[in-house]
C-alpha cells in the first residue's frame, strides 16, 4: 500500500471520543470555576459574598425544617448552636436547604438575617427561639493544608485527568482516570445552596454523581491498569466482582442524587424519598469503603503474579501509595459511621485535616506512576507524535525547495543564448532531475515511516482502529487483507499468511510477502491446532530454544514443521469465538529482526479476539445471506398466492336494485383465512358469504379457496335450501381438509322483490342489523344456524329469516375486527362497533367500512394486527 495513503489513513480516527472529551471538559469546568468564585471570592475582582455562617443539611424531623452544623464564628456569637434546628429565614419556613442560600447569597457582609431556631432543652425539649445573625465576608485561609486540598488539589486532578485523557481518547483507561481524578476535584463541600438556581441542582447532580461513583472507576482502574487481569482461571472473578459493585452503586447514586436534590429543592414533598435512603445510609457506606478497599487489593494481586520488574515496581507504588491515601480517612469515617456521627464532630481538626491530606497521596501517585514510571507513554506519544510530523513536513518543504531549484536553473539556463536542441536538452534534464527528486523524497520518506512510524502513531493506536474498522466489515476476504496489511504496515512484518477453517483443514485464506500461496494445510488434530485451541493466546515459536514448545511437542510431526517453515513463522494468532478456533494468523519476522514484545502481544491479542469476532459475523451474514435469498423466493410465492388470493374475492358487485353494499378483507399475512363473497343467484337474488377458516398464512389461504369453490359450486345447485347447502358444502371441507382445520362461516340469500334475508350461520360472530329507532339503532343479531363446518362428518343446520326494511344497515364481520388489541392488550369489542354504526348516517357502505377500519387502527396504535379482519356492510335505501 502506498506510504502517503497509509499515513492518512492513520490520521483519520474518530472524533467521537474528542467529542465526549470536550463536554466533560465544560462540564468540569464550570463546576470547579463556580466552586472556586465560593470558596475563594477574592481572586475575584468585584465579588464580594456573604460566607455562610454555618452548614445546613436535611432533619429526621416532620416538616420544613433545615439541622444546623459547624456554625461559624458569627453565628457562635449570635447564639446558634451545633445541632439547633432552622424552621425559618427572614420569616420564610426552610421548605428546602436552596431558601437558606438564597437568603445568604441575595445579602452582603455586614447585612442581618433573622433566624427562627429550635433548640434542645433540658429533658429533650425543644425551645423556639429568633435570632439576629449578621453575616460575614468570606477570609483567607491561612492553613496551607486547606489552601492544598480546597484549592490546589481539584485543579491538579483536573489537569493530570484531562491530560491523560487528551493524550489517550480512546483508551479506556485514560476515561477511568479522569472520572476517578474529577470524583477527587470535588470532594470538598462547595456550599452548592448558595450557587443560584439551576447552577445548584447542575453541581449538586454533578458533583454526586461523581463523587458517589469513586468506587465504580477506582475498581475499574484496579482492574484495567496498569495492565488488565487476564480473563482466564481465578482472575475472571474481577471482571464478575466489577459488575456487583457497577450495579448496586448505580442504583444507589441514582437514589441518592434524587434525596439530595429533593433536599435541596423541596423537603416535604420527598420526605418519603429520603427517609427510604436514610435507612440504606450504613449500607451504601459500608459497600463504598469496601469498594475502596478493593484497589490496593488488585494491586496487591497484579503485583504478585508479575514478571516484569517495571510493572512490580509500578505495582508496588499503586499498592503502597493507594494504602496511604485511603486507609486513615476509611478507619476514620467507619468509626464515625459506626457512631452516627461526622468525621469532623467526632474526631480532633488536626486529625482530620491530616487524613484528608493524605487524600492527596493518591493523585500524585498516580500522576508519578503514569509520567515518571511511563504506565501509559502519554510523554511518548505527545513528543515523539511531534517529532514524526516535523520529519515529514522537513522532507516535504525540502523536496518544494530542490524541485524548485531545479525548475528554476532549467528554466534560466534556457533563455540563454543556446541553440534549441541544447534548450530541449535542458529542459528534459530538468523534467527528469524533478522526477527523480520525488522518487528520492519518497524513499526519504519510507525511511522517515521505518524511523518515526510506531514511536509517533504508535502500533496501539493503530491497531486500536483496525480493531474499530474490522467490527464494520462483513466479507471474509476483505477483512483478511485489512487485518493482514494493516499489522504489515504497523510491525513490519513483511511476511504474513492468514488460514481458515474451511469445510475440511486450515488452509491459507490470503497472504502477504510469499511470491505463490504456500501449500501448506493444517488438520484439525494437528499439534499446532490443539495448542492454539487449548490456549486462545498468541503463540511464538522460538526454534532456537530447546524449551519452546515447538521442541518439545512430541504430536508435532514433520510435515507441520515444514508447514510452519515454509510460512517461515515467529508467531502465531489465533482467531477464537466462543472456545472455536475460527482460523489463525501466522506471522513471519520483522524488518528490524527484533522479537515480538509484550506490548506487541497484547495489541496482536486485541486484533485478533476483534477479527475472530468480524469472521464469526462475516459466517454468520453469509449463512442470513443465503436464508434472505430463501426467503425472498418464499416471499415472492406469498405474494403470489396473494395475487391469486385477491382475484378470489368478487371483482365486480352484482347490481341490486335498492340495496348498497360492500365488502373488504385485509390479511394479517400476506394472504389469510378470511373470506367474503358476493354470488349472483337466480331470479336476481343476491347470495352474500363471509367466514373465518381456523389457521393463517398458506394453509389457511388454501382452505379458503375450498370453501369459496365449495360455496360456489353448491349455492346455485342447492335452490333456496340454505341448511342443505351447508350440509354440502361441510362434507366437501371434511374430505378435503385435515381433521384440525375447520371454519365459521355465515351465508344468506336476499330477495329484492320482497327484501327478505334467508340465512344460516355456522359457528360464525352473529351479523348486526342495525334498525332506526330514534336517537340510537336497534340491534338485531342473526344467529339462527348450527355448528363450524369442515369439522364433523355430519351435522344440521336451522335456517333463519330476517325481514329487512328501508334504513336498515347490515354488517358482518370477522372476530379480527372485534378482537383488535391495543399495545396494552385491550380488545377493540363489538361496543366499539356498534358505537360507531350508530353514527354512520347517511354514508355509503364504502364510506362505513373505511371508517371502522380506521377506528381498529387508530385503536391499535400501531400495534400488530394479529388476525385477518374482513368486513361486509349493506345498507337498504
């Protein structure tokens, strides 16, 4: 592949990630500028609030009332005590913790509020009691500890996270960092109250979530760095032990962020709300401190089982570092949980202070690890990234320069006083010199690419996108040559074979660097199968090493070494899914000679568990492939039966005199059980049919052309003898139909001379006559018939007649229309039916069977039509 191409196909990535990045930046930082305005108002020219003179939090009492807690001097001195209790402020009741900072932020230093409090007497009484407190500005913090942790801390975190983040978007690592690091910018109590409307609720919600979710992404960074635990043996209990803690302290964020908020907003209408959470209190604590626990605990555990010196060096410092961060503030808020009290009531302000500085032990720590001990090379990638890209531009502006240069010394050469032949022979000189400068540019810069190309791009970020665009490709031959060029080009490895399982041995699929596809073939018993099955990770073959397994595996034939040789194979990747070995990639030497790394193992790994997974779709979209195409030609015989179907139903109505009729059917399928009819009979009667064949799809569609021919067949034969018809046409459907099939059906003949209707119903929904009387129709139903017919061998039928009159409306219909469901399972019904009759009016019978199809959709609600419904409606003029 062309260098040029490759290189800006590595500049093309998402921005997707960049996208996220750039929201939880302003998000972050609009939290930690407002924090920063409250907590030090005087970095602020012009700003000059009101400190607020003691901390308000929620009360296990009835009603809008606010627990007071570390009051300040000002309100020591006004007579508010620790644990008073604030009904009201400027007489408005505390009816959420927002009312006291609005009061405390609409007012300056210097200005008085007037406090309605409760204090506890002797024997517990409560004593009520008004205040005049006077606020104070805000003072400067002489403690460096507090200016570090209130100030410098949040700002370090947010700085070490987002860097590490900008430097490595797509690393799920890097996300876990800088969650973590902005849980730890906003640890400290910012006094959100006072922040305003809408910014309070955005940074308590945000400041929560963040907080509250520590655990979740400390976990998550024990778990994933520096290097992940292998999901094989007992290690795989991490990954089950991350989804126990995910789960219950979602849904227990979750909860407290809606008590907090109602807290915050509203006290009596989400007193339920909070007092529910209040009970979960010691619980969600304890999960939180053991969740905390369980980083060092990785740590501890990765530590142990490492090989290399660097990673047990950063081990160690994580382990170590994490122990000294945590453990004093966890041994003091257990204690403090254990006692129903608060870390800073129970225990002594130097005592505290130091156990919230040590806090800071574990940021920096981390920032150590990552910068110094290089866990992550975010230096590497941000310089050496620089690097390659002046070297390239370098060859690029130098290559414009010499071009140039030689344009310009042919072109003044040739308006010398020369001859023409030697102006030609200049100016081809200087087309050439320019032809051979960009061939020598572009060896320069291939050379640049051998030298530059993996410290500046580096093979993960490359490697990372191939895993990206694999999961997009469908075709076993495209995504073989994108696997196969792409790790070319990113380890230069200019030899490459990828093998597949076919219907018989592994056979190469495509290869790279090989003049013809080497004959090789590997069976499925073959020692190199079993190894790679049995170990779903990379395999290097070292034949120098008597110790490899490639020496000392006594199944290993000769004819799988010279398979392996002919590949000339360093290193074999497995493709696996689901404990299936789906093909493997055998790898040949690098360029540079240098053996595979660990790094380069991991990221081999991560391709190939993304490309077994793309061949596994790209199997399976070949077998839908071929089920559509089935699936197709089955549609195409539907919707012919559908054709045929629709040609069964009258084409053209009989015309009778004094009567408007109609009929439709629409299948739940493509065709269905339904039927209606409309047959012109002697002495210009009019034989009207509808019925309801048990079953859908084909079959039933089947059986319903019995019934039509049977019907037709018979009711011209049959002579006014309804009941002997519907004898016929039973026996007919019995002997041509399977013992479970059967249908309902209803039949009438009408007579225009002396509008009466002959009729028998067998097993059908009794048809509606619906007759004027005043304001509503009387609704007669004709019933009179017998059994289903198609199911018995014999039975009778009692026929019935019905004396139509002018105004009249006839309707039959099939329980499809009835029984229409709404997305809640609720039945259209026959009221529904007959409601809507009542105030069909003067419409044609056209008009009526479009509106009360349109009424059973507009019930449905798009719900799916689940049996055919099919409609005759008749009015007499």
């Amino acid at each position: 592949m062309h260098p040029i191409r490759t290189i800006r196909e590595r500049a093309r990535f998402s921005v997707l990630p960049y996208f996220a990045l750039v929201l939880v930046f302003v998000a972050a930082a609009i939290y930690l500028a407002r924090s920063t305005y409250f907590t030090f108002p005087h970095i602020f020219p012009g700003a000059d609030p009101a400190r607020e003179p003691f901390v308000v939090g929620s009360s296990d009492r009835p009603g809008p009332i606010a627990t007071i807690s570390f009051p300040e001097p000002e309100a020591v001195q006004a007579g508010v005590k620790q644990g008073d209790l604030l009904v009201a402020i400027n007489g408005q009741p505390i009816s959420g913790m927002a009312v006291f900072g609005e009061a405390v932020r609409q007012h300056r230093p210097g200005d008085t509020l007037t406090l309605d409090v409760l204090s506890t007497g002797p024997g517990g009484n409560l004593t009520a009691r008004r205040v005049a407190l006077r606020l104070a500005a805000y003072g400067h913090y002489h403690n460096a500890a507090i200016l570090f942790i209130l100030y410098l801390s949040p700002y370090f975190c947010f700085a070490l996270g987002f860097w590490v983040a900008a430097a490595r978007p797509r690393d799920s690592r890097a996300w876990f960092l800088l969650l973590l690091l902005l849980g730890f910018s906003c640890f400290f109590d910012p006094r959100l109250d006072s922040w305003g409307p809408v910014l309070r609720d955005y940074g308590l919600i945000y400041r929560d979530l963040l907080t509250l979710t520590v655990p979740i992404w400390l976990l998550a960074l024990g778990i994933y760095f520096p290097e992940p635990f292998p999901r094989t043996g007992r290690s795989r209990l991490w990954y089950w032990l991350e989804w126990l803690v995910i789960v219950p302290l979602s849904i227990l964020t979750v909860w407290q962020i809606a008590a907090a908020l109602g807290a915050l907003e509203n006290v009596t209408a989400t007193s339920p709300l909070r007092s529910s959470f209040a009970a979960l209190v010691p619980f969600t604590s304890a999960f939180g401190y053991f969740s905390l626990a369980l980083f060092p605990v990785c740590m501890i555990a990765k530590w142990r089982t490492a090989v290399s010196r660097d990673s047990r060096r950063r081990l160690r410092l994580l382990a170590l570092g994490s122990i000294a961060s945590f453990g004093p503030l966890l041994i003091l808020s257990t204690i403090a949980t254990a006692t129903n009290y608060q870390v800073e009531l129970y225990f002594p302000r130097w005592l505290y202070l130091t156990a919230y500085l040590l806090l800071c032990l574990f940021p920096i720590t981390l920032a150590y690890v990552i910068v110094v001990q290089r866990a992550m090379d975010v230096r590497v990638v941000l310089r050496q990234g620089l690097q390659y890209a002046l070297a390239r531009r370098g060859v690029r502006i130098s290559q414009i320069a010499v071009t140039a240069a030689v344009i310009y010394a042919a072109v003044t050469l040739s308006t010398q006083s020369l001859h023409r032949p030697q102006k030609i022979a200049i100016l081809a000189l200087g087309i050439a010199a320019v032809f051979v400068l960009r061939r020598g540019a572009e060896g320069l810069r291939r050379a640049v690419d051998r030298r530059f190309f993996r410290d500046a791009y580096n093979a993960e970020q490359i490697l990372t996108d191939l895993g990206e665009r694999v999961r997009t490709i469908v075709e076993t031959r495209p995504l073989l040559e994108t696997v196969v060029q792409r790790i070319s080009e990113s380890l230069h490895v200019p030899r490459i074979a990828a093998l597949i399982d076919g219907s018989g041995p592994y056979l190469p699929a495509y290869t790279l660097g090989f003049t013809s596809a080497p004959d090789v073939a590997f069976s499925h018993d073959a020692a190199t199968i079993q190894q790679l099955r049995q170990l779903r990770e990379p395999l290097v073959i070292y034949r120098d090493d008597p110790n490899s397994w490639i020496n000392r595996a006594r199944n290993l034939n000769d004819q799988e070494r010279l398979n392996l040789a002919a590949l000339q194979s360093e290193l074999l990747l497995p493709f696996s899914v689901n404990e299936k070995l789906l093909g493997f990639l055998s790898l040949g030497p690098k360029l540079s000679e240098e053996p595979y790394s660990g790094t380069d193992l991991r990221l081999l790994k991560s391709v190939a568990a993304q490309t077994g997974l793309a061949l596994e779709v790209a199997r399976l979209t070949n077998a839908i492939s071929e089920e559509i195409a089935q699936r197709e030609r089955l549609n195409r015989e539907v919707e012919i039966a559908r054709e045929v179907q629709e040609h069964l139903f009258p084409q053209a109505l009989p015309t009778i005199a004094g009567l408007d009729y109609c009929g439709r059917c629409r299948p739940a399928l493509g065709v269905g059980g339904d039927y209606f009819d409309f047959v012109a009979l002697p002495i210009r009667k009019l034989g009207i049919a509808i019925g309801d064949v048990s079953g859908k799809g084909i079959s039933a569609a089947l059986m319903m052309a019995s019934l039509q021919g049977a019907l037709r067949s018979q009711a011209a034969a049959a002579a006014g003898n309804l009941a002997e018809l519907i004898f016929r046409i039973n026996a007919l459907l019995y002997q041509s139909s399977t013992i479970e099939r059967y249908a309902t059906l209803f039949y009438a003949e009408y007579d225009p001379e002396t509008c009466s209707l002959a009729y028998v119903n067998a097993g059908h929904n009794p048809p509606m006559v619906l007759r004027p009387n005043g304001a509503e129709r009387a609704v007669i139903r004709l019933e009179a018939g017998g059994t289903v017919v198609g199911l018995l061998p014999e039975s009778s039928w009692e026929p019935g007649k019905f004396q139509l009159q002018a105004g009249d409306l006839f309707v039959a219909f099939t329980d499809g229309i009835s029984e229409a469901m709404n997305p809640g399972d609720e039945l259209w019904g026959e009221q529904h039916l007959m409601d809507l009759l009542n105030c069909a009016g003067d419409s044609t019978a056209p008009e009526i069977i479009s509106r009360i199809i349109s009424a059973v959709d507009t019930f449905a609600a798009g719900a799916k039509q689940n049996d055919d419904m099919t409609l005759i409606v008749a009015r007499l003029i």
